[in-house]
C-alpha cells in the first residue's frame, strides 16, 4: 500500500518542519514528503526539504492580485502534487475560505498557545501579560475560523518566575511544538485521525471529547 503523501507549508524557520521531516525519516510518521511549500522565497526553512532531497516551491503572495487567486494557486500546486495530508507549520497566510473547504480534513495547524486560547499573534507575550500559570501549544484541524478548528493534542508547560517571550517561546518549542506535530501527524498518516461533517475529531474511530495533552517539563 502506498503511503500518504505530505505537504508542509512554511513562511519561515522551519522547525517544526525539520521535526516532522526528522520523523518521517526516521518511519515514526508513515508518509512520503511530496512537497515543502514557501510563500517566501527567503525563508531559511526550505534548507531543510533540500537536506532531505524533498520537492519545494515558494509562492509569493506579490504575485497573485488577491487572496483567492493566492488561494486557489496554492490548491491547485497541492492538488498537483496529489498532497493527502497538508501541514502548516508556521505559514503566516490567512486562508480563504474556498480554499479550507476545497480541502477539508486535510488541513492541520500547529499553533502556540492552549486553544482556545489566544488565537493569532504574540501568543508567549499574552499568556505572559495574563499572569497564565501554564502555556503551551496545539495541533488542530484546520477550519474555517482562524486558529479555531477541533484540536487534536496540545502540550504545556509551566510558566516560571522570570520567563521572557523569549525562554517561554523557546521551550514550548523545544518541549512542546517540536514533539506534537510530528505524533499528531503520525496519527493522520496510519489512518488513525478523522474530521467529522461535525467538526469533531475522531481518533481510532472514537470521538475525543477533550483534546489530548501532553505532559512536558517538571512541575512547578
Ligand atoms: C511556530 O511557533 C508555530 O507554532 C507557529 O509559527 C511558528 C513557526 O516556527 N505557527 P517554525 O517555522 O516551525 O520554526
């Protein structure tokens, strides 16, 4: 049996892109890397698809005259390349959506907060500016409401005395991000996830009522 075919979508430093191309590598995800996707054409993370040989193609948004011909350009490549699970992995690109739907179920984010917490920008410096105990990040389907489809796994972390953006950013990287996406996906590539007409999540056919955690870091 042939196996998944995976994009990746990035606009930046590809970590957690390298993570996932890791554990494909390494058969903890069971997919092929079929593209790594940039709407930059600078973005440092496309070194890593070209360590590891992956087809890329940067899209810049200059070159559309608006988000539905970004959009459907960015459909069309995916179609193209016959792309079953498609993750974005630090993409800055609001999408359409005509372009969720078209690919629906297919589509999964990672983000760095406790959804439904702080959806968007700055999420360390809000979780900080809170006084929030625990910070974190999660993988979620992707749907039409921005950074607010059905989440799939989340992680935390304890939040410590003198924690910056910078060391809290650094270490839900570090213990959280960079381990969630790659096990998230893994579940996606055995055939293990599904989206329902609904909206929820069904994992080896069984509805999560709550999203799954993991656990990281000692406690505080
Ligand atoms: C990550 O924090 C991710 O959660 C967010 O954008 C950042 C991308 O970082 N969506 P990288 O490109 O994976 O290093």
């Amino acid at each position: 049996m042939s196996l998944p075919r995976l994009a990746v979508l990035i606009s930046g430093t590809g970590r957690n892109l390298k993570a996932i191309l890791d554990a494909t590598h390494a058969g903890l995800i069971a997919a092929e890397p079929a593209l790594v996707l940039s709407s930059k054409a600078d973005a440092a993370g496309l070194a890593h698809a070209l360590d590891y040989g992956i087809p890329t193609l940067v899209l810049e948004p200059g070159a559309y005259p608006d988000r539905e011909a970004y959009d459907a350009a960015l459909a069309a490549a995916l179609e193209h390349r016959c792309a079953d699970l498609i993750a974005l992995a630090g993409f800055m690109r609001i999408l359409t959506p005509e372009f969720v739907r078209r690919l629906r179920g297919r589509l999964f984010n990672i983000h760095p907060s406790l959804l439904p917490k702080y959806p968007g920008l700055r999420t360390h410096a809000r979780a900080l500016a809170a006084g929030d105990a625990e910070h974190g990040a999660s993988v979620h389907y992707v749907t039409e409401e921005l950074d607010g489809g059905p989440v799939i796994l989340r992680g935390s972390t304890p939040v410590q005395p003198g924690d910056t953006v910078e060391t809290l950013g650094e270490r839900v990287m570090q213990e959280i991000e960079l381990k969630i996406y790659p096990q998230a996906l893994a579940w996606a590539a055995s055939g293990r996830l599904q989206l329902t007409g609904t909206n929820t999540v069904l994992l080896d056919g069984r509805e999560l009522t709550a999203p799954l955690m993991l656990q990281s870091g000692p406690a505080s």
